[in-house]
C-alpha cells in the first residue's frame, strides 16, 4: 500500500468529525436543519454537509492527488461520478448512511468512507457512532471489528434472514452473520463500495442480478 493514512488513523478521523458535527446533533435537530434533496424522504442534514466538508478536506490534505467522491458533493455536482469512473485514486465518503433513521433518532446509522485505486476498492471503513461499533476491511487482509477478525460462519438450513436498514447496518449485520440476505435497487458507490469488500472479505458475496444489487452471506 503506497504511503499515506494509516487503517487506523482514517478510523480515528472519521470518530473524530462524527464527535464533533454528527453525534452532537442526534436526537437535537431544529427543522430548519433537515431539508430534502431531490425528492420527498431523500433527506440531508446539517450534520451530512458539514461531516464531508471535513472528511473531504481531511483527505484532499492527506492524498492531494485522489479524487474525493462525497454524496452531498454530488448531488451539487453529478459530473464527479463520471471523473469517479476513471480515476486513478480516489475515495468515496458517504457523512451519515442512513440518514432517515437519524432524523428519527435511530442509532441505526453510520459514517462510511472505501479507497479505490485503479477501479478496485483496497480498504473500507464503517463506523457506527451510536453503536460504538467501528469496521475496517483491507484487500486481501480481511475484515475487523476493533482487533476482532470478522468471518462469516457456515452455511445454515434455514430460511435466510432479511436485512434493509441502511448499507452502513446492513453489511456488518451479513459480514458477523447476524443477516444473511439484502437487496437493492439502488446502487451509489458511497453507499455500497465500503460495506461490499467489508463482506465479501469476510466471507460473503455481493452480486448483481438485474436492477438488483443482492448482498449475502454465501
């Protein structure tokens, strides 16, 4: 891996800026603070915009040649998905996954950063800020919850148990086995790069079937 952030040292920075702009608004929103993006439900807050500036500052420093993918960027500037395609480095960062669900004041969301170089992602991170729970994956490496190695168990005879939270829930749920299924129509790099090699280091797979995106455990 070329020189750069440590794992770890993008862990603690992603912990960092959800201590600092994220998790002091959970549960304390004022309206003026929630708005829709392009459609009813499709909600940003204050908290995804100010998360990615900083994220995104904090590896623009970092690795000044990498492309920065952010969600909120994009929906300013859809012409980055195309600059993503081709890029030789870049990262993509998606500020609070799950969103929804911390309007509502769910714990039930995440910060989610992957690294992509030459088109193939080598590391990914999910931090859960009210789960206090972080995931790191690395190509080739596997996948961790803290220093614990996340491997999926063995197949089981049982009807599959459904998952549909939000990526940053769902593919550490089917990477410890506690899901074994999700499915999904929509399909933006933030939302599934980091979760898919988190899961399919673990032991899972993440396939595309149609319009379909289905993650699981086999």
């Amino acid at each position: 891996m070329p020189a750069g952030l440590s794992i770890d040292a993008v862990l603690a920075l992603m912990q960092e800026v959800a201590a600092e702009v994220i998790t002091p608004r959970f549960g304390r929103l004022d309206e003026g603070e929630v708005a829709s993006k392009r459609r009813p439900g499709d909600l940003v807050t204050v908290a995804d915009r100010e998360a990615e500036v900083l994220l995104t500052r904090a590896l623009g420093a970092a690795y000044p040649g990498a492309l920065v993918l952010g969600e909120e960027a994009v929906a300013a500037d859809p012409s980055l998905l195309v600059r993503f395609g081709s890029a030789e480095h870049a990262f993509t960062v998606d500020p609070v996954d799950g969103t929804r669900h911390f309007v509502a004041g769910s714990p039930d969301h995440a910060v989610m950063l992957a690294e992509v170089r030459s088109g193939e992602v080598v590391r990914s991170w999910v931090w859960q800020p009210q789960h206090r729970c972080a995931y790191v994956a690395e190509r080739g490496a596997g996948a961790f919850c803290g220093e614990r190695r996340v491997r999926r168990p063995g197949k089981a005879r049982r009807m599959p148990r459904l998952t549909g939270t939000c990526c940053g829930v769902d593919y550490p749920r089917l990477a410890e086995g506690t899901a074994d299924l999700a499915v999904y129509l929509k399909q933006k790099p933030w939302d599934h790069l980091p979760g898919r090699l988190l899961l399919t280091e673990a032991g899972g797979s993440v396939r595309r079937r149609g319009p379909l995106l289905v993650a699981s455990g086999s």
